[in-house]
C-alpha cells in the first residue's frame, strides 16, 4: 500500500504541475524538433551536394587499389642510417588474402550485424545512420558517432586518412558510393574482413584468427561462434576490446555482438544466450613472418615513433610505405643481444621475487640527434606494441647534477673545477637535510662533489647559483619541471615530482658531447607512401644550451667520474667516455626499516660518436615486494649495460678521444680556503655543523629524521630530511 501511494503521489504531481513548467517543456520539445528537422535538411543538402560531387568524380575514381594485388606484393621498408634496407614489413589485408569461401559464415554474419545490419539489402546511402550520427555529434559537440557502412570503411582504409569532419565524412560517402557501385557484396566484403584492425598488431581476419584462437582460415580451418563475435566486435575500438589486455571488455563487446546476431536473425535467442556464457578462450600465438616476434625491440620503438609523428598505426602494416630512419643496425644488434638474450643477465640485478628488473636504453648520435638504437623494455618484461619505459618518466637521481647545478655554474663563469662547495650536512630550509652516502669532507672542491656524488655540496652549489638559474638552463636542455619542483631544493639532487624520460636524458647530455648544441632527437627522416609521394620529413634543430667552453669542461670533470669516480665501470678499453650515475631512493616512511631499498638506477653516458641514457627499476615505484638493494650498487648495472652494448657496437672502429677546447679553468690541487665562500659557523657541541641540531641526522645522529611536508620523491634526502642520495 505505501508503495502505490508513493505511485499515486508522482502521478497526481505530475498532473498538478505549473503551466509555466509545462511551456518550458513544451519550447524544448519545439527547439529540439526544429533542430532536428534543420538536421535532416543539412544531411539532405550535403547528400545531394556529395551525389554532384560524384557525377563529377565517377570518371575518375580508381578501383585498382581494390582489385587484385600486384603478383609483387609491396612490403613497407624500413631503411637504416645508412641507407640499407634494414627491415621489411609485409603486406597484410590483401583482397587475396583470404577467400570468400574461407570466411566462416558465423563471422560474416556477426560483422554485418554489429557493424552495417542493411549491407545486404542496401543500395547507396544509409540516411538515417547518417542522421543519427549527426545529430548525435551535435549534441555532444564531437565527431564520435562515424556511422560508416562497410563500404564507407573500406574507403577510409584504402583512400583515406583518419579525420572526423564533416568534409570528410562527405569524402568517405562518395567513395563509399563508387565501391558500392563497381563491386559485388561478397567482394567488399571479402576485401573489408582482409584490411580491418583487429589489435594486437593484427591487420586482418586471417591474423586476427591465427593470433587470438590458433586457427589457419587460408588452410581451411574455421572459427566457432564465440570466436567469430568476438571477432566481429574489434573493429569498433581494437585497444580497447583487445582481448589479451582488456579480457572484461571483451567479453562484454562479445556478447554485444551475440546479442545484435539474435536482435537481426542470425541466431536464435537461444543459442545467443549459451554462447553469451563461454569464456572468451584468448590465448596469443606467434604468428609466421611478424616482425614484432622477428625483431620486437626495434619494431616497438617504430611504433611508437611513428604513432608519435601522429600517424595510424594500421597504415604500417597495410604495405607500400619506405620509412627513412637513423638507426644503425650494430648498435641496435647489440641493444638486442643485451636487453634480449641471456648471455648478458650479469649486466642487470637478480630477479627479486622472481620477477627480474624492468629496464630501458636509448643511444643517440650527438651530432645530429638521430636514434641509433633503442629499447624499451627487456624480453622478460616485453610485449608487443606494450609498455615503451623510453618514455617512462621516472625521478633521475644523481644523473640530473650536470644538468641542473654543475653546468649552470660553469656557464655562469661564477665556479670552476677547482671552486670550494660547502659539503658540510645541515638544514637548508624547511628540515630538509640532505646527507651524503659516507663520511665526506666538510668541504670539498666542484670537481670532487661532481665526480663523487657528494649531494650536500650540489645542494648547496644550486643554492648559490640561485634556483632559477639552474632550472632555466636544464629547461634548455630539454628539461621540464612542474610548480612543485620550483619550490624546494630537493631537486638538485633528483628529487622531482615528474621526472625525466631516458629519451630526455639522452638528448640532455647530447649538448655535453658536441660542443653545447643540442640536435633533436629522431628516429625517423623521411616516410614515402606507395604512390612515391613524400608524406613526412624531419626537419632538424638544433640550438646551443652552453658555451663550447662549458661543455668542454663539464666533459673533463664526467671523464673523472669514469676514471675515478662512480662511473668506472662504463670504461670502454680505448675510447674517451664520460657520464654519470644516478640511484632513487625509496621515501624512509615507505621502506620503513629498510633504508637501503632502491627504486631506480640510471646511467647517462657518451662517448665521442654515442649518447646513451640508461635506466632500470621495477614500474612501480613504491612497490614493497620489488626493489633493488643500495649494496649491490644497483647504477653499476647501467654502466655495464652502457659498456656491452657499446663494446659490442662499436667493434672494430678506432677509437677515438673527446676534441676539447684548452683548459682554461686551471687544475685542481689540495682543496684551499676560498675568500669567495661565507664565513664558516662553528661546529656546535649539540650536532651538526652551523649550530643546527636538525643537521645531524647523519650515521650516529641520535635525531630522527625531520619529514619533509613536500610531495614524495624518491633518492633519499628527496622525502625526508636525511638520504643517501644519487651516487
């Protein structure tokens, strides 16, 4: 009874309610109705402007690309550095493909239902899908809803690019009426199944088959329902649906295909509602002639490079493309046989927990910027078209002090090698006290704090350069910091809120190897389509971030951090090398009683001809059960990566020596007073230097560490106010 009151209470409200309400519905009602109607008369007005505008074009337009494939089939060739051919990727999505006949019916039958129910018994446009689209796009104020038949998207994928407009849709109508016009239903069809994207690198139903379920349609094997729907379903958003990454959705846009089956009559209710409860039955097969499991590494990075130049990804694999790149193919062969064979496991951490450490390379020719070689991931950690840690952000360590602190200071001509830094720990504002790794000098000269990794003495270099000085320069060199960042001096020794990419780093340290210019880092020169025209060109950049002078410099000062200092493990026999390391602490509050947790190492490094940027960690960053241990010295890894890949690439050159301008700085002798730095406060009985009991939280301070009320960084003095920091 309570609840048919409630009933009637709605009802009687609904007849009680105010006649200015009932107008105002009654305007909307009328503005959307004429708006639907203006709609309907645009779409008219576009329709018959597109049916002049294929009077026109009918003569001209070109079925060949639809018609049997050369006997030739064009492969996309990607060319190395040096103009050979280093890769071919072949042609898929052919109309020969695979043959009507071998097309099971249940998957014809699901992509017509889920994707152009009217494709069998329509004949040129589909107004209403138009309209519906259109105003659909108006009220959202996007180009969502595409409403393409099948024909509509086989023209997008052979004579079209990917655009949302109103223009192009009007493109795609007509050659979609001239495809309609000059081949049977069954062709379209045919030739649709064989260039759609299915994911997972698949152009094609006859990959898609062999990649998702094992099944060889061209050899006569067939799929079941289950798996023709979940098929029929990828088209519409293949990331997303993909079967193997997003195992929900699928299942769920399966079943949305079983149900359209039923709703059109290709299936019963029944049999919709049985095969709606079988698991999807995914597993990933290798698929013959791939490239991503003939040569993965490299392939990923093309990917991505070529998604990045804001290109379709399916354009790679439909054939006929020659890709330009800067690659060359004996770094890249050693890039490989390091992050992808066994014989190299030595150069990474053990695994911990069982999972072996995620890791990332990039190496750079500094006098132009082009990719040399690459790797975003290592074979335990890979998948195709995956996760790309080139450009993972990640808090760089120690590796940021010739960029942020070292380098703006020689520039500024303020500091030499031979100045006095205060290394002495104490609160630099805040209860941020940042300690060094082991007991240090209280002070000691720029070239020592640089090539030891002394972080009080960085801190407190960037302190005197001022803090906007180093950021402006390290901006000119390509790195970027947020609001947060500008606020603390945490991040002299890496402590940021975003972080760098091995990409960044790697262009960073380009302007220490040619003489202080930098070059814009690339992969890819020049892409040519299948018709000859020039679709892309790299222009390069360059600019100058310091002096030739400074960067001379600051090159003498990383070939002692290789020679002497933390960096000695990067020694390739006979050739200049310099660089260095860079470690990220773990927040003290999150590693609790273990201090000497370590959550990424890196190395950034060159020699005359090759920058290298390397980085290993777990992905995630504040992980308790993956880390890496302070005691192994988790950045000597990246040095030894550094040095076989560049050993093994650079076999059987002469070596050659860094082309420096004279020293003018000076050398560097027993530390000296300088008049230059503050006087010096007396040491207090109570703790640290400067009178300061927050100063002593080094080894042996009975003090607890003073938090720091900022975001979290890693790297030790980054989170708290006590950190072995950086080496």
């Amino acid at each position: 009874m309570k609840l048919l009151s409630e009933v009637t209470i709605v009802k009687s409200d609904h007849r009680d309610r105010k006649p200015e309400e009932r107008r105002r519905r009654r305007r909307t009602w009328i503005l959307y109705g004429t708006g639907g109607l203006l709609v309907y008369a645009a779409i008219l007005s576009a329709v018959l402007y597109g049916a002049r505008k294929w009077m026109l074009t009918a003569a001209t337009f070109n079925p060949a690309p639809l018609e049997k494939q050369p006997k030739e089939a064009q492969a996309t060739v990607i060319y190395a550095g040096d103009g050979s051919v280093y890769m071919r990727i072949p042609p898929v999505g052919g109309p020969n493909q695979v043959k009507y006949q071998h097309i099971p019916k249940d998957l014809q039958n699901a992509v017509v239902a889920i994707e152009d129910h009217t494709f069998w018994t329509r004949k040129g446009l589909d107004i209403r899908g138009i309209a519906r689209a259109t105003w659909h796009d108006l009220l959202t104020n996007s180009r969502s809803e595409g409403a393409s038949t099948i024909e509509e998207q086989l023209a997008k994928m052979v004579y079209l690019t990917d655009d949302k407009t109103f223009k192009y849709k009007i493109k795609e109508i007509i050659y979609g009426l001239q495809i309609d016009r000059d081949f049977t239903k069954q062709e379209i069809l045919t030739q649709y199944l064989n260039r759609v994207f299915l994911g997972e690198n698949c152009v094609g139903v006859e990959q898609a088959a062999e990649r998702y379920f094992g099944v060889n349609l061209a050899k006569g094997q067939t799929l079941s329902l289950t798996q023709a729907a979940l098929l029929a379903g990828l088209p519409q958003a293949p990331s997303e649906y993909d079967p193997i990454r997003h195992p929900k959705e699928a299942l769920a846009r399966r079943n949305q295909v079983l149900e359209a089956m039923a709703k059109y009559g290709y299936i019963s209710e029944a049999q919709a509602r049985t095969a709606q409860k079988a698991p999807l039955g995914v597993k990933y097969h290798s698929l013959s002639d791939n490239v991503w499991d003939k040569n993965p590494l490299f392939t990923n990075f093309l990917l991505d490079s070529y998604a990045n130049l804001g290109f379709s990804r399916q354009t790679l694999f439909q054939g006929g493309l020659k890709i330009y790149t800067t690659i060359q193919p004996s770094v890249q062969k050693a890039v490989n046989a390091v992050f992808w064979g066994t014989k190299y496991n030595s150069a990474f951490p053990a695994p911990v927990a069982g999972k072996p450490v995620d890791a990332a390379a990039i190496f750079v020719d500094p006098k132009t910027g082009g990719v040399l070689g690459a790797a975003g991931s290592r074979k335990s950690d890979y998948s195709p078209d995956g996760f790309d840690r080139v450009y993972a952000y990640s808090q760089p360590g120690s590796s940021i002090k010739p960029v942020l602190e070292y380098g703006a200071a020689i520039q500024s001509g303020k500091f030499t090698p031979a100045s006095i830094l205060d290394n002495t720990p104490h609160d630099f504002g805040g209860g941020y006290v940042p300690q060094n790794d082991s007991a240090a000098p209280d002070w000691v000269t720029l070239q020592y704090a640089l090539v030891n990794s002394e972080n009080v003495a960085s801190v407190w270099l960037l302190q005197q350069i001022g803090m906007n000085a180093g950021i402006q320069f390290a901006q000119r060199d390509g790195i970027s910091f947020t609001a947060g960042d500008k606020q603390h001096l945490s991040i002299a020794i890496g402590g940021m809120e975003k972080g760098v990419t091995p990409w960044e780093m790697a262009q960073a340290y380009e302007a220490f190897d040619d003489h202080g210019v930098q070059n814009k880092e690339h992969l890819i020169t020049r892409i040519v389509n299948a018709n000859g025209k020039t679709i892309y060109r790299f222009k390069p950049v360059s600019k100058t971030v310091m002096s030739a002078q400074t960067a001379s410099t600051m090159t003498r000062l990383m070939m002692d951090v290789v020679k002497d200092g933390t960096g000695q493990d990067a020694q390739i026999p006979g050739w200049d090398t310099a660089g260095k390391t860079g470690t990220v602490q773990f927040d003290e509050g999150l590693s609790g009683a273990h201090p000497n947790w370590i959550s990424r190492a890196w190395w950034d490094g060159y020699t005359p001809n090759i920058v290298g940027s390397i980085y290993i960690g777990y992905d995630d960053p504040r992980s308790t059960t993956y880390h890496l241990n302070w005691n192994s010295e988790p950045n000597h890894y990246c040095e030894l990566i550094f040095r076989d890949v560049l050993e093994m690439a650079l076999r059987g050159e002469k070596p050659q020596s860094f082309q420096l301008l004279p020293d003018t700085t000076g050398t560097v002798s027993s530390p000296p007073s300088s008049p230059k730095l503050p006087a010096i406060p007396p040491v207090s009985p109570q703790g640290g230097p400067h009178g300061s009991k927050a100063g002593a939280n080094g080894p042996g301070s009975q003090n607890p560490p003073v938090p720091w009320n900022g975001p979290w960084f890693g790297h030790g003095g980054a989170g708290w106010g006590r950190g072995r920091h950086g080496r």
